[in-house]
C-alpha cells in the first residue's frame, strides 16, 4: 500500500472514531480536539505552510519525505515515503489480474515505477492485458507524474529545469557529459542537480532521473524542438567520447531530422549489426532507417542497402516506399529480390524484375543460393530441361539447410516439379500448407501459379479459382516474374472455365501471345458451353436443383418441392458455383444449358 492509500484508510478509521480529518493546510482556524490533519507530500510544503503547521496544536498526521528535525510538530504520526520491492509489486499485479506474475515481468515494472505504488498502480490501470505490458511501458504517460513534473518546474529554477531534460534524454550520465548537453559549466550543473535530488526528480551514482516513467514524463513535458536539440547534442557529445555506436545510433534515431553529418550513417549501420546479432530486428530496421535519411557516399549506401534487404528477405521486416527508392540503385540483385519477395507495387518498380537463371543451375542449386527467390529461380531453370526428379531427390537435403521464408521458397518449388510429374494430390498438399504464409510474399504466388497449372491439366479450374480467391489473387498483381508465372496459368484457368475475356487479359498482361490468340478466337466463335463435363462435377440432387433454376423456379418453391428450408437450397447452388468457377445465378444458363 502507497501513502496516499495509507492516508485514506487512516481517514477512514478516523471518522469512524468520532474525528473528523481535514486534508491539507485549509482550514485550520477553528479546528478542535475532535479533527485529524492530514498532510500528504509533506516534502513539498512552502517556508509559511511549515510554520503554520508547527504551531499547530491538534493530531497530524504526516506522510512524505520529513525529516522530524526540520519540521517540528508536536502531536504527529509520520508515514515515511520508501520504495517497494519486486515482491509487493508482484503481489499488486497479481490482486490485479488473478494471476501470477512473472519474476522478469514484475522486475520490469519495478524498474519502471523506481518503486512507487502510486505509479504501479496507474500502469496497472491502463494496462488490460500482460502480455503488452513490456511493449506499452516505454510509451506510457501516467497523469499522476506528468502533474508531479509541472509541479516541480513552478518550484525550480531555469538551471535545475535544463538538467532535469538533458538527464531525461541521456537516461544516465557522468558529470563532464550532462555538462556538454545541458550547455553549462561543472559548478551550475552540479549545483542544479543538488536541488533536483532534492525535490525527489532525481538520484546519483549514477546520475539519473528517478526512475524511467518519470523520465518518459519530463521528456513528454518538452516541446519537440528542445527534444531535438538535446538529442542531437547527445549523439555528437557520445559519439566524440567514442560511445558504443548502439547508445550513439539511440539518440540519432529519437530524431525526427537527420543530424546531417558524415559520421552518422556508419555508427548507425555499426549499431545495425550490434541489434542484428542480438536478435532485435526492429531496432535494427530503425538504425538502417535512420541512416537512409543521412549524407552517404558509395560505400556505405551499398553496406546500409544490403543490409536493409537481408532484414526484409531473412526477418520479415516489410519494406517501404521511400526506402526502396533510394536504394534501388545501390542494391543491385538484392533489390530485385525484395521486390519479388513482397511483391512491390508497379507504380514504384516502373518495370518487371527478369527472371535470371544460371548457366548451371544444378551446380547452383547443390550449392545453396543465397536467398528463396534465386533457389526458385534455379530451380526452375532445371525444370525447363526437365530435371523434376533432381529437384525432388535434393529438396530434403536443401530443406534442412534453410530457414525461415526460404523453406516456403523451397516448398513453392517443389509443387513445380511434381506438377511436372503429374502428381497433383501433392501439389494440392503443399499448396494448402503454404496458403498459411502470408500471400503477399512472392514465394505464394510462385506456388500459387503452379497449383493453377496442377488444376488446369487434371481439368479442376474451379478448384484452382476457389484457392485463388481465398489468397486474393484474383485482381491485379505486382509486374515480377512470380506474379507474370501466376498471371500466365491464371489466362489457362480462364480459358477452362469458359471466361475468354478474362483470358485475353491476362494472357496480355503476361505476353503469352499463343494465348491471347485463344482467347480472340473464342471470343469471336459462339458460346457453347460444355454441357456434360458441367454436369458431371455435381451430386445428383445439385444436378435437380440446377435443372429447376433453368426452368425458372424460385429458391422458395424448389425448398417446397423438397420439403426442406430456402438456406439449404442457397447453400447447394453456392456449392455449384463453386465448382464450376461462377459466382452469380444468371451464369447457370452459360455453363449449363443445352449445347
């Protein structure tokens, strides 16, 4: 329990003891026997309402930070303010939330908090579920400090205000250091940080905020301007003292504006690798985002493009617009596999990335290329000689050598070569195991094309539509070579399912003249739809309901006339569509009425 809390329980008590408590430093005329003086925050009680206090003669109650010898009340209980350990917070979170906590995740609150209930109590208060409670810390701003920091402003001087910033934007500094970023001398600064360890803003050994949440305050209590600035400072102070570049690249990335110096862009690239090989990602993605922002030469601009490609390819980082941009012309073949990987918009490519196969695409495939979409890739060049079973007798040797989004690249590849070999069980296998992926990866879409292909040549386009609409590849797609594959089988699947107009475009799209001229030629022939391969895809009782819909029936009286409810019929006809490719009741005449 916090001294706040403590005091409105002693409240509590008192008033039903027959004592009425007043709080604060109002109304002490006319108070009797029968009143309790309530003080909280003690320690901050101005030079006049400390002498009123000590000439008061009835029962205090006191709590805060008082030290008896300098204020002298004669009838007072005391409540020292001391902070609480890892086992009460634990025990808050776990009255909480009913559960027990974690000792990592209570250490983390505690060293958020500096150990004050009040504060572990306001996280608990915005904080619905634990598992977001690391994530939602470093940007949590509590009522209670930010009041606690506008406070202290009204009460401290100019010097003491400029210390308190910079030490919340450094975290922890030597002296020499806070001197540079708060711009004054030893003397001023040491004396500034004296009167803020005295209004309980800060600690020493090493010089510090508090705790972290009060820090998170002060820095929200700033304008973004000063933040800036003091950021800035900090980068070009640590960075000239030859700081580790991940504390350096840390105040380079709080930045909203670049620092626009030489130097940046490699700390942040160093800082990158650091955050890499520690397994943070994200933080890496944000040091390599900061250094597209900075001057770069040749060198370094190629270092920070592949390595920002090796985040996108190899830890899922998604790329952006902007970014790609300015690394386009660096990266080289990295940037044509980003773009493949994550399918980037036209608008930005301006043209298709051209498949790129080896000259020995077994040599190369034995030997691991670097990433998925170059394996696909060679695979696909030894398929065209007709090497499926090659592909097939090296794929569980490749499979245990990669990891992450190259093994989906790896599955996509084997789908082509047992398409090849006609086993379309198997690729309709790996196809449903690599629709959990994300479809927005290329490695999708790569398989996604040979599925369609499966489907068409065992005469199932609607199976292959359905899948196309459950992975949303049934609208326009990104110029890569992947998505020209896809669109390609996409032009056969529609020329099957009878769509000629929708298979000249595609096949326009993918520059598959043999079958545009299909597609012109059955536009220009009548329609006469397959009435006996239709037909012979439904159950029987589909083909009696679909016979009623030609003859006009509604859902209604075909529900009458079988005795069962009008959802049951929607439900068959919604099957029917399905299985021959259309989503619309007008289209049961074109697919099954008389040829």
């Amino acid at each position: 329990m916090g001294k706040s809390a403590l005091l409105s329980v002693a409240s509590s008590i008192a008033v039903r003891s027959g004592l009425r408590p007043v709080r604060g430093m109002r109304a002490l005329s006319g108070v009797d026997r029968h009143t309790v003086l309530v003080v909280d925050d003690v320690e901050r009680l101005s030079e006049q309402e400390a002498d009123r206090l000590a000439r008061f003669r009835g029962a205090v109650l006191l709590a805060g930070d008082c030290d008896p010898d300098v204020l002298a009340v004669v009838d007072a209980v005391r409540v020292p303010l001391r902070p609480i350990g890892a086992v009460e917070v634990a025990e808050m979170v776990r009255r909480r939330f009913d559960v027990e906590v974690p000792p990592e995740l209570a250490a983390l609150c505690l060293e958020y908090s500096g150990g004050a209930p009040g504060v572990v109590s306001d996280v608990l208060d915005v904080v619905t579920d634990l598992g977001s409670l690391p994530a939602l810390l470093p940007r949590l701003r509590l009522p209670r400090l930010l009041r606690a920091v506008r406070r202290g402003w009204e009460v401290l001087d100019a010097d003491a205000v400029a210390v308190a910033r910079a030490l919340a934007v450094l975290g922890s500094a030597s002296l020499d250091v806070l001197c540079e970023v708060a711009g004054m001398g030893s003397f001023r600064t040491l004396a500034a940080f004296e009167r803020l360890v005295d209004a309980r803003l800060a600690v020493g050994e090493p010089m510090r905020v508090r705790s972290p949440a009060l820090g998170h305050a002060i820095r929200h209590e700033m304008t973004p301007e000063s933040r800036e600035v003091l950021h800035g400072a900090a980068a070009q102070v640590l960075h000239r003292r030859c700081d580790p570049p991940a504390v350096v690249a840390e105040h380079v990335v709080a930045r909203a504006e670049p620092v626009g110096a030489s130097w940046v862009a490699p700390v942040l690239h160093d800082a990158a690798r650091v955050h890499r090989a520690a397994g943070r990602p994200e933080q890496a993605a944000r040091c390599l985002r900061a250094a597209l922002r900075e001057p770069l030469d040749g060198e370094i601009a190629e270092r920070v493009a592949v390595a920002m490609a090796e985040l996108h390819l190899r830890c899922g980082i998604a790329p952006r617009a902007d970014e790609l941009v300015r690394q386009r012309a660096v990266a080289g073949e990295w940037f044509d596999a980003v773009v493949l990987d994550w399918q980037c918009d036209e608008d930005l490519l301006g043209c298709a990335v051209p498949p790129v196969v080896p000259e020995d695409p077994e040599r190369v495939l034995r030997e691991l290329p670097g990433s998925g979409p170059q394996l696909a890739l060679t695979g696909l060049g030894l398929l065209r000689r007709g090497s499926e079973r090659l592909v097939l007798d090296l794929a569980p040797q490749l499979r245990t050598r990669l990891v992450g989004a190259e093994r989906d690249w790896l599955t996509a590849l084997e789908m082509w070569a047992h398409r090849a070999g006609g086993d379309h069980a198997e690729v309709a296998r790996l196809m449903r195991d690599l629709a959990q992926a994300s479809p927005s990866r290329g490695c999708v879409a790569l398989g996604a094309a040979a599925f369609v292909a499966s489907c068409v040549d065992a005469g199932r386009p609607g199976e292959a539509r359905e899948m196309l609409v459950r992975l949303g590849y049934t609208g326009s797609l990104p110029p890569v070579w992947a998505c020209t594959l896809l669109v390609h089988q996409r032009a056969r699947m529609h020329l099957a399912l009878g769509a000629a107009r929708a298979a000249l475009a595609d096949a326009e799209r993918a520059g598959a003249a043999e079958l545009a001229d299909q597609a012109r030629a059955a536009l220009d022939r009548p329609h006469r739809p397959l009435r006996g391969a239709a037909w012979d895809r439904l159950t029987p009782h589909e083909s009696r309901i679909v016979l009623l819909v030609l003859e006009g029936e509604t859902n209604r009286a075909i529900a009458a006339r079988f005795g069962v409810t009008q959802r049951a019929v929607e439900l068959h006809l919604t099957r029917v569509y399905r299985k021959v490719g259309i989503s619309r009741r007008v289209q049961l005449s074109s697919v099954f009425g008389v040829a």
